[in-house]
C-alpha cells in the first residue's frame, strides 16, 4: 500500500493522531519522499522544531520512522536525517488488536470470575473478599455496600470480542470444561 493510501485511510489517519497527538500530526500526516532533517519539517511546517522532533522520535520508537547521523566535518555537529517507514502500519494495527484483544479477554474474565459490590453514595466498587473486610459498609461513607450486577458490561466485552475476532479472523476460544 502507497503512502497516500495508508495516510487517506481514517483508522490509519487515527492510529497516527493517537501516537504523535494534534501537535505531532502535521509530521506524521506529510512524510517527505527520501531524507529530511527535522529543522527542514520544522520550517516546512511552520512548526517548532521541539514538537517535530517530538514526533519524530515517538515514530521512531514505532518503528515508522529511522534516522542517520552525520557528523559536520568543520562544527562537529551531528544531523539526523530521517526517513518515513509506513509501510509497517497495517502489521502494527493488527498487532495492537490482538493485544486489544487478549486485554478485553482477560477483563471480561475478571468481571466474570469476581464478585463485586457497590457503594450507592459513593460509587465506589470492591470485590467481594474487600467488601467483607469492611463489614460491607463502604469506607469512605459509612453507606452499605449492594451487590453489583455487571452482567452489561461482560455482554458489552463480549460483543466487542466478538468484533475484534471477526476482524481479526480469530477463531472463538476453547470453551471452559
């Protein structure tokens, strides 16, 4: 997939958003062909050169961006030159979905495995073995601690997995014995 095309996908354009933030964007939303310093996009851009570098370095940690050195042979300086490397998005979003994924799975096991209770006054929640330890009196107001339903949100979790295994093409998990 071409640059364009990745950068005119809103998933993408999101997953970009979300990494490098408002600030950042213009960088990550205009990837130059070839090398570039970052005091060129600063000026470019008509952007600081702090927040270039700033998203500069948090593609890089991604693994979309690389660098180069070159030293200045009469100052000594160093120059970073930096290429854009898209092509990785779409394995990167696969990858973040299936973490997505097994977070969903495990917090849905949690909420199915736990019992919960809940201060009405407070809003406060505590899992069955804390709510005893406080004579299920909520702590902070004195109020009693209810037994929480949380059958929404596991439904909730569960349509979610459901989507994101979809998507992904995963097949459903073992069923528990």
């Amino acid at each position: 997939m071409a640059f364009e095309e990745l950068l005119n996908d809103p998933v993408i354009q999101k997953y970009l958003h979300e990494l490098v933030g408002p600030t950042g964007m213009p960088v990550a939303a205009a990837p130059p062909d070839g090398e570039v310093t970052d005091e060129e996009l600063a000026e470019e851009l008509g952007l600081e050169l702090n927040d270039v570098r700033r998203a500069l370095f948090i593609l890089y940690e991604n693994d979309l961006a690389s660098y180069r050195r070159l030293r200045d042979e009469d100052s000594g300086w160093l120059t970073y030159l930096w290429t854009f490397q898209y092509e990785n998005i779409p394995e990167q979003l696969e990858e973040e979905m299936h973490r997505l994924l097994d977070a969903l799975e495990s917090r849905r096991d949690y909420e199915r495995d736990n019992e919960f209770y809940l201060c009405g006054n407070c809003q406060l929640r505590f899992e069955f073995g804390e709510a005893m330890e406080f004579g299920f009196e909520c702590p902070d107001c004195g109020g009693p601690l209810e037994t929480m339903d949380n059958q929404r949100l596991i439904n909730a979790m569960d349509s979610r997995i459901e989507e994101l295994r979809d998507e992904l093409n995963v097949d459903e998990e073992p069923a528990e014995a």
